[in-house]
C-alpha cells in the first residue's frame, strides 16, 4: 500500500471514528452524549457565593476566577458524575494562573459537563480534599450559571454543603491556553 493510500485510509477511518464519537450511545444523533463538550462554556468565569461576594479561600481549594479548557485530563469510570474529565485552570483576582498546568493527572482542579441535566461540574480537589460547585446550564444564558457548593472532605464529615453561587462569564486573558489552545 502506498504512503497516498494509507494516508487516505487513516482519514477515512479518522472520519468514521469522529462521526461515531459524536453519535449518542444510544445511537440516535438527536440525542446528547451525557459528557458531551459544549463549546459555548469554555472560556473564564468569576465564582461568586450567594451574598455576590467572590469565591475565596474559605471554599477549600477553590479561586476567584476559572478558566474552563478544551483539553482532557482522563476518563473515569464513576457513575455519580459524567466521565470525561477537563482542565480547569485556577486564576488569581489579577487573572493570573495559580497552579502549574499539568493535563497528565486528574488530581487538582478539573471540569466536567452532564448534558442529561445540562449541568457543569467543577471540582478543586486535590485527591483528598477541596470545594466543588455544580452549576446549570441553560442552553439559552451560558454567561451566568447558577447553581450549588460543596467541599468534599478525605476525613470526618464527607460532604460538607455551602449553598447557593453563581459564575458569570468574562474575558479571559491572552496566555491562558494548555498546549496553545485557546477556548
């Protein structure tokens, strides 16, 4: 087979795949796929708790500001939240990153989508311990999510929930990219 050939028969079969990973698991192409990405979050959102005040220190592991990336850290096999696990950048009040970028390990800061309940997830633990905010999605008005807080604990008591709050979409800063990707 020549180099032409196999080139046109890896698209070919790229093409397929890509077609079949864009299909429902239950194979109708009108349904969404549970952990399905929805582009139109992906950007930066300040976190704010429910008196308007920004998300701090007190939510354990959690910063003021997010940026939600395209890029995948891993796949879980849990059935209590969906399986395809995002970078989540945790930004300063100034915008700047707080952490070190490393898409390799799901320990730290992650995201994930639940299309069946058009939901966010976004989680500051660190493996052991951290705050995690569920937030709603309407596909009308992504720019404000709404939605619950809980810190998750590896001792005493396991969930610990911290009530109402709310993200609100702003501009994200040019540098802020995993792997040169923009989102």
């Amino acid at each position: 087979m020549s180099a032409s050939s196999k080139t046109a028969a890896c698209a070919a079969i790229g093409v397929l795949l890509l077609g079949l990973g864009c299909r429902s698991r239950s194979g109708t192409s009108d349904e969404l796929v549970r952990d399905e990405l929805r582009v139109e979050v992906l950007g930066c959102y300040a976190l704010y708790d429910d008196r308007g005040q920004r998300v701090d220190s007190s939510f354990y592991n959690a910063s003021p500001l997010v940026r939600l990336d395209s890029a995948v850290v891993g796949i879980t096999a849990r059935d209590t939240f969906p399986g395809v696990v995002r970078v989540l950048v945790r930004l300063d009040t100034a915008g700047r990153r707080v952490d070190r970028i490393d898409s390799r390990t799901q320990f730290g800061p992650t995201w994930s989508a639940d299309s069946l309940s058009d939901s966010l997830r976004l989680s500051f633990v660190d493996g052991f311990s951290g705050a995690v905010l569920t937030l709603a999605t309407p596909r009308d008005h992504p720019d404000t999510l709404r939605g619950h807080a809980e810190e998750h604990w590896d001792a005493g008591p396991k969930v610990t929930a911290r009530g109402r709050v709310y993200a609100v979409r702003l501009a994200c800063p040019d540098t802020l990219s995993v792997g040169g990707r923009a989102g």
